[in-house]
C-alpha cells in the first residue's frame, strides 16, 4: 500500500513556534497567512489589491466564502458536477470520473463492504488534501491496524483549515471514500493541472514522482505546444509527457471538456489523469499549492494577470462562522 498522510506534525518544543503546532493557530488568519507567505517568498505580499498569482490566492483564503469555493472542496460533490456536465454534453466517452465504490465514516463500515470492493482502489477522505491509501490486493494485504487509525484521523479537523485557513474544506461533508484507481501501473498515473479562468486554460504542468519519493513537474503554455520553465523541480524541457505531442482535434476536445466544468469558476484548477485517450476528473483545486510555491516573477505575474478576481457581495459571499 502506498500511502498520503499530510504534513509530518512538529513535537514538543519545536511545535510550539512551528506553523503546524498549536500556537501559530490561535493567529490571525490574515496574519497567518502573511507569515506563511514571508517565509516562502521572502517578501511581504500585497493581499488587499494583489497582482501575483500567489497574492490572489492569499486573497481568496482571507476572504473568499461563496458556495461555489465550498463545492469545489468537496470532492465528492465536484465528481459528480463534472460527470453530469460531460454526460449532458455527449463527451462522457472520453472524459470520465473514477468509478465511486464505498462511502462512509468509520473503518467498520469500510471492513463491512470490503467484500464488495475490487482488487484495486483508492481509498480517501472528502473534506481535506493530501490524504490517501492506493491499494492492490494482489500484492498487499490490507493492514487494518494501520488504516483504521488513519481512517479515524482523517475524520478529525486537520491543518488544511485550522492553519491553513483553507475555508472550503470546513463546508466539505466529512467522509471517506473508495474510487476507481486509474491505469494498470503499479506507480500512480501522472497528474495533470489545467489552471483556469472563466474556463480559459492559461497554463497546465504534469506533475508526478519518482522512484525515489522526489517530486518532478513539466509545465506547458495554454496551447500545451510549448513547454515553460518558471516552477520548482522543472523536467528537462524537452521530455516526455502526457501533454507532450497532443494532436489538435484531441486537445481542442480537452480545452472544450475542461472548459465545461470551469466557467463559473473566476479561477480554479483542474486535475485530471490520462489513461491512454481516455481522460479522468480528479478534482478541483482552489487553494493552489496555498500560494506556497516559488514561481519566478514571469510566471507570477502572468499567472495573476489572467486572474480577474470577483466582487465580493454579503449573498455571494457566506456566513464565514
């Protein structure tokens, strides 16, 4: 079994200055999230009238509560959006979500149903990010006494919203669930990033991992034609990879499926996965990399040019609690 845990949580005493630890909590979350950005970027960012990509996304945590920021965080609700969308359209053929199998909130209802369960899947919370058992029977055995504290600890409120200040998680339903695992590799397929405005792609990256644990990205322009340089752990630009040499009615039906599920999103990102000409949703992203991510200056301000961030209103904007 291969295993997404979240952050590793700081001990005694080193926690008690840590952002993960108690204390770094108890902030601000505007403050939070300035201190965070400072010790990413080295510089104090401008969150009331941001111009960088990673501003906005600063922007978007302190203040952005509309229903639309909480149904992208729930996985769940987004699946079925995005299937509903390409089924209506007639595109469900080629563009598709992973096949749901089980959902619940405890690891005795996960034990109960596992008879039903295929030899292979995912199994993953609804409400949070980065958690995640990918499971193969035919070489595993199912260690129940490592996923049933796991499973008990993703339904407990984590960093994604008692640091991060990541809202939309908090709206998400808390449970868990078993999906399709897509591909027939042993490794996970390569994730794909299509990073949105009002549907418009404006960049995309591949991101995935090595045999060693290090992670590796390949970016690309809206076009998927050129490959960029500007994000930390760049693959050589002339590499192989799953955007690499699209031919143009096939990526035309990519830009017009994303477009789809993306519209009424001022920005969002959405992750998918390649299985030969076959295209899976994995989920929206709103809190991209929480704006943590070294861009050099080309790429941020690129990035946040493109972003026309909304008018924020009391109806459209919920009840923050």
């Amino acid at each position: 079994m291969r295993l997404g845990r979240g952050p590793n949580l700081p001990r005694f005493p080193l926690s008690i200055a840590h952002p993960l630890g108690p204390c770094f909590r108890q902030l601000p979350i505007a403050l939070r999230r300035h201190l965070l950005y400072l010790n990413t970027h080295n510089r104090w960012g401008n969150f009331t009238q941001p111009r960088r990509f990673t501003e906005k996304i600063q922007w978007r945590i302190i203040n952005d509560k509309r229903a639309l920021i909480a149904l992208a965080c729930d996985k769940l609700a987004s699946k079925a959006l995005v299937e509903s969308r390409w089924k209506a359209a007639g595109v469900g053929d080629r563009f598709k979500t992973p096949e749901l199998y089980w959902v619940g909130t405890t690891h005795d209802e996960f034990l109960a149903n596992i008879s039903n369960l295929p030899e292979r899947f995912v199994l993953k919370p609804n409400h949070t990010s980065g958690r995640f058992v990918v499971v193969d029977r035919k070489s595993d055995l199912i260690d129940a006494a490592l996923i049933g504290p796991l499973m008990k600890q993703w339904m407990l409120p984590d960093e994604e919203t008692l640091v991060m200040g990541h809202w939309g998680y908090s709206q998400a339903r808390r449970v868990l669930f078993a999906e399709e695992r897509i591909g027939i590799e042993v490794e996970s397929p390569v994730d794909l990033r299509f990073f949105t405005n009002r549907g418009a792609i404006v960049a995309a990256a591949c991101t995935g991992t090595r045999s060693d644990g290090s992670k590796w990205t390949a970016t690309y322009d809206a076009d998927f034609g050129r490959r960029v340089s500007g994000h930390p752990a760049q693959l050589p630009l002339d590499a192989i990879t799953p955007l690499s040499g699209l031919s143009p009615s096939l990526a035309d039906e990519l830009r017009s499926a994303i477009h789809l599920v993306s519209a009424e999103f001022d920005q969002v990102r959405v992750d998918m996965y390649r299985a030969g000409d076959t295209f899976y949703f994995g989920e929206f992203t709103v809190y991209s990399s929480s704006g943590l991510v070294k861009y050099n200056d080309e790429t941020d301000y690129r990035l946040g040019a493109a972003w026309e961030l909304p008018e924020l209103t009391r109806s459209a904007n919920s009840d923050p609690g």
